[in-house]
C-alpha cells in the first residue's frame, strides 16, 4: 500500500507479472523477474482446482489449493531458476528467471 496525504492506495500487480492458469497450462509459461519482484497466479479454469509450488534448496513455497477463480502470489526472495509446478496437473510448468 501506498500512503497519499493520509489515504492509503492499493498498488496492483504488475501485468506482466501475472500468470494464468487456464486448460491446465499456465500463461505464459516463461517469465522474467527481479529480486524481490513477485507473480500473481490466477485460476482462470472453472472446473479445475491447481496449485502453485516451487521446491528447491534456495527458496520453497506451496500455495495449497487455489480453486477457480481464486489466487496466490509468489515473491522471489533470490536469483536464480526456478520451475513452478502444480502439485495436482504434473505436467504445468512454469520457467522462472529470477536475477
């Protein structure tokens, strides 16, 4: 949130920092981000549950369940690759080029 003479605004994601889940694909499958920067993912399916989790030795994160229509934000603390995947359609991957 930002603070503008006593009002607070919400900031809004960054466009091109928000992924799709949708026909059990996520949209785009390649992104780019900075340190400290973060994805919105949003499921976009209306019958399918996902998930979003990412498990390495540098950074792990597990959104659980996000059920149509709902979202989950992961923020990249540390550069590197990473593949985020869905926990319950095996073949959604999504690249990661975090630097």
């Amino acid at each position: 949130m930002i603070a503008l003479t006593g009002v607070a605004v919400a900031t809004l994601p960054d466009p091109d920092h928000i992924v799709s889940q949708k026909g059990k694909r996520f949209g785009p499958q390649d992104v780019a981000l900075r340190v400290g920067e973060h994805i919105t993912i949003v499921n976009d399916d209306e019958n399918f549950v996902h998930q979003a989790y990412v498990d390495t030795e540098e950074f792990a994160y597990d959104s659980g369940d996000i059920e149509p229509g709902a979202k989950a934000v992961i923020t990249f603390p540390k550069e590197g690759d990473f593949t985020v995947l869905c926990g319950i359609h095996p073949k959604m991957r999504l690249a990661v080029r975090v630097r």
